[in-house]
C-alpha cells in the first residue's frame, strides 16, 4: 500500500518519502521504486527513501501502510516525523488502527482511512498492483470537515489511476471494508484456494456469507450503522474480484508468515464477546488458523 500510493504521489509531484528496510530500502535508494500495475507500469527515480523515520525529519502527513498487528509499533518510531499539525492517514485492514494512534499519539492527529488495493511487495524496489481499480478513503473520526481532509484529498485526487472519497462517516466506510476483508481472508485462508474457488463452491460461499453477516450484527451491536444489503453489495463485490484474487492475510498465512489474524478474524471475535453478540463462523475460522499463526510467531 505505502509503495503504490506513495509512488502515485510522487508521480503527481508530491514531495514523498518512503521508510522501508533491508533489500527492500536498498534497491529503492539504489534504483529507485518500480510498481508493476495491470493499469500500467511506472516507476518513481530517484526515491528518497530511508531505513529510520527520524531521518525523514517533520513532514506534513504520514500514510501508514505497515501490517495492522505493527501499528503500536510503527506509533512510537514516527514521533520525530510529528509537528503540531502533521496529520497521520492509517490505511490498514481492520477497524483499530486509529483508535491504536489516537491512544499512543493524541485525538489531534489522527483520521480515519482505509484503501482498497490488491498489491504485494514482487521483489526487492517492486512493488506489484495485481487488481481492484486504487481507491482512498478518509475523514475526521469525529465526522466534521476539515481543511486537512480537504488537502489530502485533493493530493490523492491528482493521482494518476486513484480514485478518492470523503465518506460522510468514516467509521461506516472502515466497517463496510471490514465486512469484506475479515470474512475473505479467514475463508481464504481456511480453504486455501482464491476468490474464483471460494466463490464457486455453494457450501464454501454461504460460509463466506454467514461470516459477513456476523460482522454486520456485530457492527450493528457497536452503533456502526451499516446500511441494508451491505451483505449483498460485498458478495457482488467478491464475485467482480479477479478469479486468481487473494487477501494478504490469507498470503501470509499460507506462507508461513506472521499475518493480520489478530485484527481481522480475531478483532471479530474479541468485539462480539465485547458486545455480546454469536459469531461461531468467524470463532471456527479463527480456532482454525490460530495454530499456524502462533507458530509462525514462535510461540
């Protein structure tokens, strides 16, 4: 996610600077960053890039783009990027992220976002956009409008290939993307098969469809009014989805990495036990995939 939209950034003229490690940080210092796009290759070069956050020195915003699980983390390394009115844009999967800076960074900082990509790091400076037209949403937590929301929105509106939005309610927008991503990972992961297999299958599809309803009661339970037919609209989205389309989460399971269990399948069933609500399809995904997570964390 940081590699492509902050390349499109620096494509539309933006002054961007990317903080990456190892291999990764290398290649972009050494040959700059290379996003290989179904809408089109470009390349962004030279690209600052840098392997601490201090070395960026104070910016005007920060796009988090790291794994949801590295969020309290990633809170305290960017404190020497942060100026009064430096703004923070998380743009993980799940819904805790902004509420995880506000705790650790203060209200002031902080909006609500979510993107909607299928992309995954190809190689060391490469980036690679495998499906799902780009799209940025973000507003204030507190659903005022704001001059800052306005100005991030207009640098991402100049983005070649980008759309962007302002969603009356954030919260909503991150609640409806939860709805899709948490159910199509678990199921994906479960399964190990793509969105073309998944969907194809009726019992392995109603399964999907049973996860994403408990996460519409349960959004319903927490005051996220999701609108009717949220479910429906999903489903339809999963079936325009790529037959080859997978979730990071359901990657990184499947390769032995630590993955976004805790804040996609387990956020679900930590927040219905929270508010009282049955979610026995996401608990049976998340009983299934919690062994290989503990042990690509060692544990």
């Amino acid at each position: 996610m940081g590699g492509y939209f902050g390349g499109r950034l620096a494509q539309a003229g933006e002054s961007v600077a990317f903080v990456a490690r190892g291999a990764h940080l290398e290649a972009i210092r050494r040959d700059g960053l290379r996003v290989e796009s179904v809408a089109g290759d470009f390349a962004v070069s030279p690209a600052e890039a840098h392997g601490d956050p201090a070395a960026v020195g104070s910016v005007d915003a920060v796009i988090l783009g790291v794994k949801a699980w590295q969020v309290p983390e990633a809170a305290s390394a960017l404190r020497p990027m942060l100026r009064d009115d430096t703004v923070i844009l998380p743009l993980q999967n799940g819904v805790e992220a902004a509420d995880q800076l506000v705790a650790a960074l203060g209200p002031g900082r902080v909006l609500g976002g979510l993107c909607r990509l299928v992309s995954f790091v190809a190689g060391p400076g490469r980036i690679r956009h495998a499906g799902v037209a780009p799209r940025v949403e973000l507003g204030e937590l507190d659903r005022r409008r704001s001059d800052r929301v306005e100005r991030l929105r207009a640098a991402f509106e100049r983005c070649q290939g980008v759309s962007v939005a302002t969603p009356e309610d954030i919260r909503v927008a991150l609640w409806e993307k939860f709805l899709f991503i948490a159910p199509f990972s678990g199921v994906g992961a479960v399964t190990r098969m793509p969105a073309g297999e998944m969907r194809a299958v009726s019992e392995t599809r109603g399964m999907l469809e049973d996860a994403m309803r408990e996460v519409f009661d349960l959004a319903r339970a927490r005051g996220v009014a999701l609108p009717e037919g949220s479910v429906e609209r999903t489903l339809r989205f999963v079936d325009a989805l790529p037959a080859e389309a997978t979730a990071s989460m359901q990657r990184d399971i499947l390769e032995g990495r630590p993955s976004e269990l805790e804040s996609q399948t387990g956020a679900v069933v930590r927040l219905a036990a929270e508010a009282g609500v049955s979610v026995p399809t996401n608990r049976f995904l998340y009983a299934s995939l919690l062994p290989s997570e503990r042990k690509a964390r060692g544990a």
